[in-house]
C-alpha cells in the first residue's frame, strides 16, 4: 500500500488524487501539470509559475545541473529549490533522455540519484532506457532489462525522504508493458512514469499512447500514481487522464513558443496564421496576433509560453472539474472531435472499456449519448452486465414506446438506445438517466439490441417481445430469434 498517493474521486479510469511529497512538506493534487524548467533558459522564473499559474511541482533535469559545472556547485551549495527560486515540489529527470539521444552518459543510477539526494530533489529518477516505439522485440526486451537493473539500483539506494520515480517501459509491446508495470508496482518505488511515448504523441499517435497506457495501468495497482512523461499538449489532457494518468509535465509551453506555435485545447496554431486569438488568458486579452508578430523575438517567446502554459493549466482544471462532475468522458469526446487522430484515441480508449468500468464509479452525473462513440462507454457495458442478473418471469414487453394499455404482459420494461432494456423501476437510476438524442442511430440501437440479447440469454425460461421505433436490420440481427418483434408506429 502506497500511502503517499490517495484517489479521491474518480471518473472512468480518471481520478483527482493527492500526491503527498514528503520532502517538500506539499501534497499536490492531481491530475496536475508541471512545467519543465531547463536550469540554462528560464522562458518563465519558477517563481512565477508558482504565483502567477499555481504550479505546485516542476520537474527539471538532475544531469544537466551534474553536468554544468556553476550549476553543479550552486545546487550543491544552495540546494534546487534556493537554486530555482520555487517552494513546491521538485522532480529531477535523470539524464535518460540525453542518454537516448546521445548514446552515453556519465553517471551511473546510482550516483545520479545520491547527486538528486544531495541538491534537494523531492522526487528523483533512476537512469531507464526510453526504448522508442516500433523497435524489434528483442531490443525492447534486452533495454527493459536495463531499465528494470536500474529500479533494482534504486531500491537499494538510501534515499531517505525523496520519492523515486519507477519508470515502465516497453516499446509499443502491450505484454512488456504490463509486465514491465506489474514489477514496477512490486518494488517500493512511488511515482511511476509511462516512458518514451513523445514519439507516439508528436506523430499523433494516441491511439497507439492509449494503448501503452492501458498496458501499464493494468500492471500498476490503484494506489499508483501514473506519469505520463512528455505529455505537455493541452489537446490529450482530458483522453490520457481518462485512461488512468495523473502527472503530466510541460516542456511544450516554452518549446512550442520558440517557433511561434500557439497551444490550444483543439490543437497547435501558428502564430503566423492568427488574426484573433481564441483565449481569455492575461496575454490574449490584452494584446493581437498582429502586435504579438512585432515584437522582438525574446518578448513574442515569452508571451507565447505564457498563454501556452495558460491553456495548459485552464485544461488541467477543467479534466478534473469534468471528474468532480462526472463528466469527464463527454469532455474526452468533445476534444476526440478536434483531430481524427484524437478521435482514434478516443476510439482505442473504448477497446479498454471493460478496463475503465472496473474503476468507473457506478453513479455520476448525467450520461449525455454526443456520438457513436458513446454507445461504447463503460456505463453501456456495465448496464449490460446488470441485465443479466435481473430474473424477469412471464411474458415481459420490452419497449421503446409507452406503457401498452390492459395487462397483456408480466411486465413491461423500457427500452433505450445505447442501454436496452431495462425495468421502470430502474429509470431513475444512473446511467439510465442519460440524455439522449431524438433521433438514435444505428450504433446505440445495436449496443440496445446487445442489452436484450443478455438478458434473453440470462432468462431462458421467461418470453419477450420487443416493441422497438425502427431499429435497422443490423440491430434487429443481434436479437434472439426467440423473441417476438414488433415495430412500433410512427417510425421515422
Ligand atoms: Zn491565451
């Protein structure tokens, strides 16, 4: 049991939780978003990420302090947080991904970690392969071998009150990923990254990202908390905490501004391609595109990654208002409706429905049916799974119209596309409360037929008749040839 992490409320596998930081005397509440700060270009002060944006934790990288001599001798004087000039909590990377970009590095896990200990660090991180998507297995294998030695490493390193990262690796091999999870879960280690998915991202691979998310979740226990590391684009907050994650960090804010480019919650604009800004944040109010354009290049980057970080921190707060609400899968679908490839992540984070019911509270606020994609969510699964323990006897009407008049039937249960069929009693109940649309369409209709199709199956010895408005052949297909059909009147 991991006692520096507590899940407060959830939503599918999304969760607000509190990240106790010991050494930072802090507890942070996630899901939460730490700024990256390079300790050689402070595109924003730390001190003001703290005052101005409310960053509890940033995360900045132990091997480039190692590796710069000032920096080296001022962090060990000063210690990181005097250094930085921020209170909160700090997490220092480790050099892995100098590693990986360079070939080698001179430290060793455990010398970097006791370097992490000594400056200040409250959350450090052993030196893991960040083994890339699409490699051959075996390179996948002999890298995880690698990265699992360097957890080793740090289990055994003394490392007093620092929390220690355990990052799961794998590639894009769901098995290595899990397992990779399930031994990183075994080891007294307390934050666990989802290493090497910038790759997937920055090639809008997110159904593949979900996919390695899944994989990892279903090796972590519930009392994990889950970094997905190198995810700073506001556009995939809402899906990847939907799937389980908790920290995300943000070296995109200060990146993307660089070269002009403007976060938003739908994607990435170039500045150059703006007339008006579509934000209300302190820098779109009080300036345009155009003015933006004309200033010097230092001013126009600041700026940038100010409303970068802006949108980034007002998307953070709405995920988790979306799971205080209980609605945060509508949120994932309306962002799943700004790029298809979000809505492949969306898609991919549906394959794992079963996965997320298990952690989806039974009862929230109101199921809205927005798309095809609703009719696979995990309220929909559950919903079907209920039927089959419900023992109706007799000749039972299931309808999508009214009550029938006289007393014809046993019972008389509604129908509802996506859910199916259901007794009265039960309307008031969630999800069964849902809102949907007028006009249903074939995919809710179908998952309605798959609700009858259990409970017939649950019922051998009970008759049904099902009275449905138009349901196409593709529906009716999946319906027991057992029942009697009936095609209620005045179908579109
Ligand atoms: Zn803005």
């Amino acid at each position: 049991m991991r006692d520096h992490f507590e899940v407060r409320r959830g939503d599918a596998a999304g969760r607000i939780g509190r990240l106790s930081v010991p050494r930072a005397g802090v507890t942070v509440e996630t899901p939460a978003l730490m700024p990256v700060v390079n300790p050689n270009i402070r595109t924003i002060p730390p001190r003001e990420l703290e005052s101005e944006f409310g960053a509890e934790i940033l995360i900045t990288n132990s091997y480039i302090v190692h590796s710069t001599d000032d920096l080296r001798e001022r962090a060990v004087e000063e210690g990181l947080h005097d250094l930085l000039g921020f209170d909160g909590a700090i997490v220092t990377d480790s050099g892995s991904f100098q590693l990986a970009e360079y070939g080698e590095i001179d430290v060793t896990t455990r010398e970097i970690l006791d370097f992490q200990h000594e400056i200040g660090s409250d959350v450090g991180t052993p030196i893991d392969i960040p083994t890339p998507p699409d490699v051959g297995r075996e390179r996948a294998e002999r890298e995880l071998e690698q990265t699992e030695a360097a957890l080793r490493d740090a289990e055994a390193a003394d490392t007093g009150e620092m929390l220690v990262n355990a990052p799961v690796q794998g590639s894009t091999y769901p098995d290595l990923r899990e397992a990779a999870a399930g031994r990183a879960d075994a080891t007294d280690l307390d934050v666990f990254p989802v290493g090497a998915v910038v790759p997937l991202m920055n090639s809008y691979r997110y159904a593949e990202m979900i996919d390695v998310v899944a994989a990892a979740k279903r090796g972590l226990g519930r009392d994990a908390p889950v970094h997905l590391f190198g995810a700073g684009h506001p556009m995939m907050f809402a899906v990847a905490v939907a799937a389980g994650c908790d920290l995300f960090d943000s070296a995109a804010y200060a990146i993307y501004a660089r070269d002009d480019r403007y976060l938003t919650v739908r994607g990435t604009e170039h500045l150059e391609d703006l007339e008006y800004f579509p934000c209300s944040c302190a820098v779109c109010a009080a300036h345009d595109p155009e003015e933006l354009r004309g200033y010097d290049d230092e001013e126009r980057e600041r700026l940038l990654a100010e409303h970068n970080l802006h949108v980034s921190f007002a998307e953070i707060r709405r995920v988790k208002q979306a799971i205080r609400s209980g609605n945060l899968l509508e949120l994932v679908e309306s962002r799943a409706r700004s790029h298809p490839a979000m809505l492949d992540g969306y898609r991919a984070l549906l394959d794992h429905a079963d996965q997320l019911e298990r952690e989806d509270p039974i009862s929230k606020g109101s199921f809205f049916y927005l798309s095809e994609e609703s009719a696979r969510r995990p309220e929909v699964r559950r919903h079907h799974e209920r039927v089959t323990r419900l023992d109706p006897e007799g000749e039972v009407l299931l309808t999508e119209g009214g009550i029938p008049s006289g007393d014809a039937y046993d019972a008389a249960w509604r129908v509802v596309p996506p859910f199916g069929p259901f007794p009265r009693a039960l309307s008031e109940t969630y999800p069964l409360t849902a809102e949907v649309p007028e006009r249903s369409d074939r995919h809710a209709q179908e998952a309605a037929a798959e609700g009858v199709r259990e409970l017939v199956e649950a019922n051998p010895g009970t008759e049904f008749v099902l009275a449905h408005d138009d349901w196409p052949a593709s529906a009716l297909a999946r319906v027991p040839d057992r029942v009697a059909i009936e095609t209620l009147g005045g179908g579109r």
